[in-house]
C-alpha cells in the first residue's frame, strides 16, 4: 500500500470515530430531556423522594422529607384524577 490509501483508511477511520461519540452525544442528551420532563411532570413527588434519598446518604434523618414525599405523592394521587380538558385549562391551578 502506498501512502495515499494509508490517508484514506486513516480518514475513514477517523469518520466511524466521529459518528460514533455523536451518536454517544445525542443518546446522552436525549436521557437529560426526558429526566427533565420527567421532574417536571412529576413535579414536588420527584423531588421530595430525591430529597429523602439524598439524606439518607448524607447520613442525615430524612423523617420530615419523607413525610412531605408522601404528603405530595397523595397530592399528585388527588390531581391525576382530576379530569382535565382545553375548554378548562384556565380553572385547573
């Protein structure tokens, strides 16, 4: 081989590289999408059980963080079965 399909192996070589830690990006940046959606849809019930969990391995009592993840996790219960449409998007707070 001559060093003219040297470069170009060398090249291609490169590209597969290339496409691969994009690909790596874009999987990595849907993962942080959805883990967003899914704090804001979840809302105070997902941050009080990460509240709860970070205590506890801080070594802390988490006794009032686990009483309002459950306080929230019945709040969030009473909202989901709440019926909510467009025509009443204006009343739902």
């Amino acid at each position: 081989m001559n060093a003219k399909h040297l470069i170009i192996i060398a090249l291609k070589m490169n590209a597969v590289r290339g496409q691969g830690m994009t690909e790596y990006i874009i999987i990595v940046a849907l993962i942080a999408v959805a883990a967003i959606g899914v704090f804001r849809y979840y809302g105070n019930t997902a941050r009080s059980q990460v509240a709860v969990a970070a205590a506890e391995l801080g070594g802390q009592a988490s006794t009032t963080a686990r009483t309002s993840a459950t306080n929230n996790g019945k709040s969030a219960v009473t909202e989901g079965t709440v019926d909510k449409k467009l025509n009443t998007f204006q009343e739902q707070k």
